[in-house]
C-alpha cells in the first residue's frame, strides 16, 4: 500500500469513528452551520463534539502548520480528507472568515507573535472574525477609504465607518483597512486588527431584499488600537488588502457548493419525476440543467487547476478575479433554476413547510454575488487587463 492509499484508509477510519451521524445531514439553515466565536450558540451537541474534534487533529485547517493549529498536511493529504469527507457526507466543522481570508494573510504577512495569539484560535472556533473593507464611498474604489488611523505613541486611534461588514454584529474582531497617511492614496493604508469588545466600536444592522441579512454598518469612535495590532508595515496595507482579496474572491467562488445539499439535477428529478425513457420529465428546464451542471463541472476542474497552479506559484494573480466572476454568475444560474423547479410553491415567503421561504431568499440573496469581494464589472476589467492584455480605453 502507498503512503498516499495508507493515508486515505486511516482518514476514512477516523472520520468513520469521530463524525456523529447529525453532521453527515446536510445543513438546514444559516442557524445550523458552525460559525464559532464566543457569542456564537451550538445547535447541538454533535455539531459541538464535531468541530472540538476536527480543530484537536487540526483539521479544520488541514495545511496550516501544527504550530498555528493545523494539520500540516500536504495539497495531496488535503485533498483526500476532502474527498473522504464528501464520501461520508460530513460537513464542515467550522465556517470561518478567519480561515478563508484572514489565516492565509497572517501566514504570508503576520509576524510570528500575531500567528501564535490568532491563528491556533480560529483553527479551534474560539473566535469569530469580520472584514472592515467597505465604506459608504468607497466600494469598488476600495483604496478611496477614509477611515482615519490617527498615530499615537502607543498604537493608533481609529475614527471612521465601514458598510457591508458581514456578521459584524456577531465577531469578535474585525480585519481592518485604516488610512495612516494622505500622502498617496494606495501607499497610505494600513491593515489593523481590531477587538470588537473596545470601547467606541458599534454595529448596526443593514436589512436586504430577502428580508434578511448578515450585513451591517461598523462604526469606529476615537477606538484604541495597540501597535502590535498592525499587519505588516505602516502604510502598507494595500498589499495585505490585495492578498486577502484573492482569497475573499475564491471564497465567493464557490459558495453555491456550500448552500445545496443534492444537485440541481437530483433535486429536480426528485420534484418533478422523470418521463417513460427515464429523464427529467421537463424538455426545456432539462436542456438548461444539462448546460449548467456541465458548467458546472468545467469550473470545479478549473478550480482545482487554479489551485494546484497557486501552491506550485505558477497561477497569475488575477485568476481569482476570474473565478469570482464566474463563479458568482454560475450561483446566480443555480439558483433562477431551483426556483424554476420548485414552481410557485418556491415562492413562499414564510412557514414551516418552505423553511421560512429559504429558497426564495437565497435566490434573492444571489444577486449580491455579483457585487460582494468587487463587483462583475470590476472583475471584468481585471482579467481584460491582467490576463487577455488587453489595451486601456
């Protein structure tokens, strides 16, 4: 037996023995995926048990070093604890902006000190982290931010607000992009961490067209922010900013494999049956559904290319950008035909029957995808630059 096959057999035998049947179903709700934190209220004890488990071994960041709190495997173990969980249907243990945008930045520009207080927390869900990116004016021209970081003997003084700040009304800490310097626009930014918990910072609750929201307005009054708190170097923080970008756009990426528990295709049939030769008994919806798992299929191959070509240092750095277009726009067709499936009855905006109208809402919610990380527009213009070379207008 290989190494790699020695590998695969062990991981099925622990997670065969270590994954309670409640976290093989799929995920009911936004209330029912693990979030962390310490506000944060376990559904159960299983989903408890569950994500102490997987963060002990270190895998709920399976290559983040040990000494952070990872499992130190390599991209190769990493992808057969992926597949053997899907065999099993077991869910993520923790969903964590702390491991998808913010880890990956400290590991490249943190110092040792701030991997050593932050990382091994989020790799257990002891904290709960938000992104304060987004200002009132200052969205796509993100750099145009204007929350003040005024410097201080000790640290930093932080006036300002931040929009769209998902979740902050439940985080911990906030990632923050500050202007340190109004000597040059992008040279000016610093990126700060912020404990949530400090005198002057508040949140406030933005509703969306779903009727509901992650989304909130940050507010920062004269707040307090030591100086071991900054990233990397003062006025440096595009830099950061841009890294943790691509990680947020790859995210963004691939949400749509994280809200369905069967396919399209196995939900339709399941609604609307299948005619005498054994199809979708639909001609047309089955023609769109045969095109988008298709599409489908073509993207998580690209992304699986994008990946293995990111670890080797071959990927172009505007492959994200190109993979959050895409993939936004797919969910966005993911969704149109859920609800072209469920027929009126997706309509339903409330009750026990449609879940609180969830199909509704997230098809609602979808259209944020195409704004949320920079918008379709920017993206866009990013891979004609970047990747087609294409001229300037």
């Amino acid at each position: 037996m290989s190494e790699i096959d020695s590998f695969r057999a062990e991981t099925r035998a622990w997670l065969e023995a270590n994954c309670p049947p409640e976290m093989r179903q799929p995920v009911k709700s936004e209330a029912d995926t693990c979030w962390g934190g310490k506000r944060f209220q376990f559904q159960s004890e299983a989903q408890r048990l569950w994500l102490q488990r997987m963060g002990e071994r270190g895998w709920t960041v399976p290559t983040w070093p040990k000494e952070y709190g990872g499992g130190g495997l390599d991209a190769a173990q990493a992808a057969v604890l992926r597949e053997e969980m899907a065999a099993l249907k077991c869910r993520i243990p923790l969903a964590s902006f702390g491991i998808w945008m913010l880890g990956p930045a400290l590991l490249k520009y943190g110092n040792e000190a701030q991997k050593r207080e932050h990382l091994p927390r989020i790799a257990r869900g002891e904290i709960r982290w938000c992104q304060g990116y987004s200002e009132p004016n200052a969205g796509s021209d993100l750099a145009s931010l204007a929350t003040k970081a005024e410097i201080t003997d000790s640290g930093f003084i932080v006036t300002g607000q931040k929009v769209w700040t998902s979740y902050a009304d439940e985080a911990d800490w906030i990632f923050c992009l500050t202007r340190t310097s109004t000597a040059a626009k992008h040279t000016g930014i610093s990126f700060l961490l912020i404990d949530m918990s400090t005198p002057g910072v508040s949140t406030r609750p933005i509703k969306l067209i779903s009727g509901k929201s992650p989304f909130c307005e940050t507010f920062f009054d004269s707040v307090p922010v030591p100086r071991e708190n900054l990233v990397g170097t003062l006025n440096d923080g595009w830099t950061v900013a841009k890294y943790l970008l691509q990680h947020e756009r790859e995210m963004i990426s691939a949400i749509g494999d994280r809200d369905l528990p069967k396919p399209v295709g196995a939900s339709a049939v399941e609604r609307l049956g299948r005619d005498a030769s054994g199809r979708l008994d639909e001609p047309v919806l089955r023609a769109e559904i045969a095109r988008f798992e298709v599409d489908e299929a073509a993207f998580r191959a690209w992304m699986k290319m994008a990946a293995t070509q990111a670890r080797r240092g071959e990927a172009n750095p505007a492959t994200a950008s190109a993979l959050k277009y895409y993939g936004a726009e797919l969910n966005k067709r993911r969704w149109e035909l859920m609800m072209a499936i469920g027929g009126a009855d997706a309509l339903e905006w409330e009750g026990e029957r449609s879940r609180d109208g969830a199909a509704a809402r997230t098809w609602l919610r979808t259209k944020a995808n195409s704004i949320e990380g920079g918008t379709s527009e920017v993206q866009l213009n990013v891979v004609a630059k970047r990747i087609l070379n294409l001229p300037g207008a």
